[in-house]
C-alpha cells in the first residue's frame, strides 16, 4: 500500500511538473511575442512599424491613388511604393523598395550591371538619363510577419548602403 501510494505521489508530481512546464513554454517570450501574419498590409499600418524599426515614415498616396511612404536608410533617402491595392483604407499584396541618385552626367550602365551580377535580392538599372535606381520587390502574398518584413528592411538598408558605395555616391 505505501509502495502505491508513493507511486501516486511521484505521478502527481511528474504530472504537476509537466503541467507547469507547458504554462512555462505557453508564456515564453517566443510564443508571447506569434506575430501577427499579414497577407496585405496599408500605408498606415507599415508606417507604424516603420516607426518601432527606428525610421521616420512619411505617408502620402501616389499618382495612382496607393499609398507611398517617405523614408531614409544608410544615409539615403528612398520610397516604399505599395502595388496591387484595393479597398479604403488600401490594403497592398506587395511593396517596392526605391531610391534614384541624380547624378550630373549620369553614370556608366556597366556599372550597375555589375552589382546586378554580384548581389541578390536587389536589381539596379540606370534611367533614361543614364542616372542609377535600385530596388527591391516584396510580395505579402502568402503571409508574413512583422519579423520578416523588419529582416526585409535590413537587407534593403545593407544592400543600400554598398549600393551608393558601388556608385561611388
């Protein structure tokens, strides 16, 4: 009978234990913080998490109605251009990545041409005035979290960055 008893006991515990690590994992920082998934996103509600990233995020609409967000990263001014947009408030499938640099006599196509071939994710081309534009498309559809789309701003401020050094800007 103490042998059962004490074995209830050890049971009791072991089921406890495992009780209380379960609400442990359930209130850890990972689960605490599932982010929300977001298949579309609007102006408004990048802008706001633009903000918590650390950057200034000016909204305006664009000549097609969209919504379009003013911003800088690594020094250099660039846009965040919203597509495939629809209700009101717009809610967008995906967003570009932009910044043009003006330069007086433009600048040589083989240039950007080479950071085309060297780095992923961005693609550079030179304007009809010979002056340089690197982008970045991002599409929503799908899913993805706040987490992704801030790990999406880095690349772009990296890829930035090098891009004016690449140009010499």
């Amino acid at each position: 009978m103490a042998k059962t008893k004490a074995k209830t006991l050890y049971s009791q515990q072991k089921f406890t234990l495992a009780v209380a690590l379960g609400l442990a994992v359930l209130a850890s920082p990972a689960t605490a913080s599932a982010q929300q998934v977001y298949e579309k996103i609007g102006g408004e509600q990048l802008a706001a998490l633009m903000q918590d990233w650390g950057y200034r995020a000016e909204l305006g609409i664009d000549e097609y109605g969209d919504p379009l967000i003013e911003t800088s990263a690594a020094g250099t001014g660039f846009e965040v251009v919203f597509y495939d947009c629809a209700g009101e408030p717009a809610q967008c499938d995906s967003i570009m990545l932009t910044s043009g640099f003006d330069f007086q006599e433009g600048i040589n196509p083989a240039v950007t041409n080479e950071w085309n071939l060297k780095h992923r994710f961005t693609r550079a081309y030179n304007d009809e005035e010979g002056d340089p534009i690197i982008e970045l498309d991002y599409s929503l559809v799908g899913g993805v979290t706040a987490g992704n789309m801030k790990e999406l701003f880095e690349l772009w401020e990296s890829r930035l960055g090098d891009f004016t050094d690449h140009i010499d800007w």
